[in-house]
C-alpha cells in the first residue's frame, strides 16, 4: 500500500531562517510521482512541484528547493530565507502516475514570525 | 473563472440533513474526484470518476454517495449528515492526455454539521 509521512506537525521559525519539510513515502511501484502542495491560510491548494521516480535531480525554484532521495524514500523541501508568507501547511503526496488519484501525507503547518 | 469551480464555498446545516455539494470544470478532462480534509489527517479519498459511467469508491466512501451527471460535473451528496463529516471538501480534475500535469484542484467547499 501507498502512505505518505510528514513526521513534522507544525514548526515555527523566525522570518529569514531556511526550514526543511520532510516527507518520507512507501509504495511498491517501481513508477511514481511525488508532489508538494501549498496551502495558504485561504484553504485552496497550490501545486508547487511534481517529480517522478526516474528523475533524482535535486530542484531549485528561487527560494524553494527539493531534495529526492529513492535511497531513504525521501522528498524533503526546503524553504530558503524564509519569509512570513510561507506560513501555510505543506503537503507532501504520492500518485502512480501523473494524473492519478493521489495518496496525500497528514501535512506540515509552518509559522513563520516576523 | 476558474477552470473547477465548487459550490457553495461554504455551508452549515445540522444533523440529518441531506446535502449535496457540487463540482464542475471547463478543463474538459475525465476523471474527476472528491476528497476531504481534515486537520492532522491531509486530505482523503472519498470517490472518483474516470468517466460518466465510471464510478468508484475512494478510502473513505461510507456515508457519502455520487453522481457523474455529465463530463463536467461531478456531485457529491451526504444523504443524512453527521458531525463528524464535518470537514474541507476538494473536487479535482485530472486527464490522462495531461500526463505531465498534476490533478487540478477547486478551492474547496467548508462544511460544518452541527
């Protein structure tokens, strides 16, 4: 069966500080996509990122990096300089394919304080 | 406009009432689906669609019914509402031509069953 881990309920950290979200997953395809999804006080979701299995290229977008490890079952973000609208709850989340339903993790609630 | 569009963005109702939330989308895809949220728990499947004549049960199908009245609209209805389905609801979208793309996701309904 698919599950998603965010063993991190919610952190706090100080405006300007980096932050890593970790997300661990199991599934027994060997073809899989992983996404981080954004939600903002507002409740909607934001897509932020997909990966599939093949590519373990780490990614950088501006302040935003991903960091995918098939070796440890592991997709963490990092929120680089962060800043007091990144405050939202993070979720991190598995589908087999692209567009399939997907398998979301319990979330990340980050504060950042000003 | 957005592209999936949930209605009522918001409902309260009490205990025993039937309730049906609705979803459309212009994207033109297939499969549609319906998941909630709840806080510590992300977000859940409840039911999905792969076309009007394809209905199928999510993780969390008991107590919820649905109906895939046409390509673009997908309805999901609590027959007799209970407390504890109070909760975020999400309609989202996807299409297998789409393979590249994640599903797409409406801003969600809030309802809460007092």
């Amino acid at each position: 069966a698919q599950k998603v881990t965010q063993a991190q309920t919610e952190i706090s950290v100080v405006e300007k500080e980096d932050v890593t979200l970790d997300c661990v997953y199991e599934t027994r395809d060997t073809t899989y996509y992983l996404f981080w999804y954004k939600q903002p006080p507002s409740g909607e979701l934001v897509f932020l990122i997909r990966r599939n299995s093949f590519d373990e290229q780490n990614e950088i977008s501006g302040r935003y990096s991903w960091n995918f490890q098939k070796s440890t079952s592991s997709f963490n973000f990092t929120i680089t300089a962060s800043q007091v609208v990144d405050s939202a709850v993070y979720f991190c989340a598995l589908s087999e394919t692209s567009y399939d339903k997907v398998i979301f993790g319990p979330g990340t609630s980050l504060s950042v304080i000003p | 406009d957005a592209d999936v569009t949930q209605t009522p963005r918001n409902r309260i109702t009490k205990t025993g009432k039937r309730i049906m939330l609705e979803c459309s989308q212009t994207k033109g895809h297939d499969r549609m689906y319906w998941y909630r949220q709840d806080p510590g728990l992300g977000l859940r499947l409840i039911y999905y669609s792969f076309d009007v004549k394809d209905i199928n049960k999510g993780e969390i199908s008991d107590g919820y019914s649905v109906s895939r009245q046409a390509q673009a609209k997908f309805s999901l209805s609590l027959e007799s509402a209970i407390p504890n389905q109070t909760a975020l609801y999400f309609c989202a979208t996807s299409d297998t031509g789409e393979w590249d793309q994640p599903q797409h996701f409406g801003d969600g309904t809030r309802l809460s069953i007092l």
